[in-house]
C-alpha cells in the first residue's frame, strides 16, 4: 500500500507539474546556538570572521537571496542575542523576522525556533548556522522536493571505502557506500509534518541528532538530494581554511562573469 507521501509525489508527477517552493510560505530557522569549542577560539564559531564577515552572516545571505524563503528565524546564544539587530541592519536582512535563545540541545533549540514560526508557514527550512557556503540555488531545490515528498534533506554522496570496526578496531565489514550518504541542511518539511514528528518526538523520548531523524522516528520517509562536498559544516580551523578557499574562488568566478555580462 503507498503511503500519503508517495501518492502526492505520483500525483505532482502525472500532473507534469514542477514544484515552485517561491508560491508557499517558507520559513527557515536558523540553528546559531552552539559553543564552537573545537575552533580553539574565544569567538563561537559562527560569530568567527570568514572573508571579511562572520561565518552566520555568509548564512544568513545564503537565505536572505533565496526567493522562496520569507522569513527566517534564528536560534542564538543568549549573550548573542543584540549581535543580530546589527546584522539586520548593516547586511540588509530584511527577512530576519525574530532571534530566540537556543535550549540545552538542538533537537530542543530547533523546536524554539519553531514555536515563533509565522502561521502562515507551509514549509520550514532548517540549517546549521556554521554551513555558510549553502547557496540560494541549493536552498531552493531542497525545499523542492521537500514540496513533493514532505521531507527533504541536503546531502552528500560518499566517495570512500567505508569500513564497519568492532571495539577493538578491526574491520568487521565494508559497506557498499551506494547506499550510504552523509546527512548536511538544510533539511526541509511541510510544517505541519515537522511539527507532529516533533511531537511524537517528545512524547516518546526520542533524542535525535539531526532533523531528519525527527521525521523518521515518526514514520515519514526523507528524499536526501545531493549538494555535494562544498556544502561543508565549520567546525575546525580547517574548515575555516577550505571555506575561505571555496569562498574566494566562488566570488572570483562570479566577478569574472559579470566582466563578461
């Protein structure tokens, strides 16, 4: 028997339609709350500077151009908090609607930033403050099918032999990484459906490590899309080193296109 989830994907496609993420009301929350204390900084690691802005700025651009996106939330630190009506202003993110403290863990954090969602939202976009390199373009597919499927998740295709090791750390088995991806955001859900796995959730004390897994302990299937290895997470100063090289590359390529425009 097809599920809801299938049957709606079936319909979208025998109706030859392409869903427009840009026609419904999509909100993004922000996830901005964490210590960053593998950085071996005093800055939190999206308050750290990354080509002349901080890391959650680069992020909050990344929304702030996505056409489908009309509002986005963020989940800070509490001593945080002020920073983002700088931000707001200096940076032109006019889609910044509210800043709420973070809770003790994510899972906890996500679901504050879900409790000021406009209740117009139909679909909610969430995404690691520290993924500063997410483009408009990625955004926007990923709430795509998230439109047809009801969950949607960024992520990237593994390229490496992956090994399963026992407590000792001896190879037990390789795993076919065709069938493996690794997980990234944003992760995207009908708000509704976010909100009853939510939920579920809590109810049954389900502590999940990303959002998708939300979604999965209520029974809804995710589609993952991959974004790729660009779409990467800082955590350590080595990220901040690939970032930056991404970073610069990618505003190279852009200014060398619009020499030739």
């Amino acid at each position: 028997m097809k599920t809801k989830t299938e049957k709606l994907a079936n319909a979208v496609r025998a109706a030859g339609g392409v869903p427009r993420p840009e026609e419904h009301f999509c909100s993004a929350i922000i996830v901005a709350a964490g210590s960053g204390t593998r950085m071996g900084s005093t800055r939190t690691k999206q308050m750290t500077e990354l080509c002349g802005k901080p890391v959650i700025v680069h992020t909050l651009l990344a929304f702030q151009a996505c056409e489908a996106i009309k509002e986005i939330i963020v989940v800070a630190k509490e001593d945080e908090l002020g920073t983002y009506t700088d931000f707001k202003r200096a940076y032109g993110l006019s889609k910044l609607r509210q800043v709420v403290s973070g809770g003790a863990t994510r899972q906890e954090s996500v679901m504050l930033g879900t409790k000021v969602l406009s209740y117009s939202s139909e679909y909610v976009a969430i995404h690691d403050g520290a993924r500063c390199l997410i483009t408009p373009n990625e955004i926007t597919e990923v709430l795509r099918q998230a439109c047809i499927y009801g969950a949607a998740a960024a992520a990237e295709k593994m390229t490496d032999t992956v090994k399963r090791c026992d407590g000792r750390g001896f190879v037990t088995e390789t795993v076919d990484r065709n069938a493996l991806m690794r997980a990234q955001t944003p992760q995207c859900f009908k708000t509704s459906l976010y909100l009853a796995s939510a939920y579920t959730a809590e109810r049954d004390g389900f502590e999940a490590t990303d959002d998708c897994s939300v979604a999965e302990h209520a029974g809804f299937p995710v589609k993952m899309i991959d974004c790729g290895k660009t779409n990467l997470k800082i955590t350590t100063p080595e990220d901040l080193v690939i970032a930056r090289a991404l970073l610069t590359a990618r505003n190279l390529t852009a200014r060398a296109a619009d020499s030739h425009t």
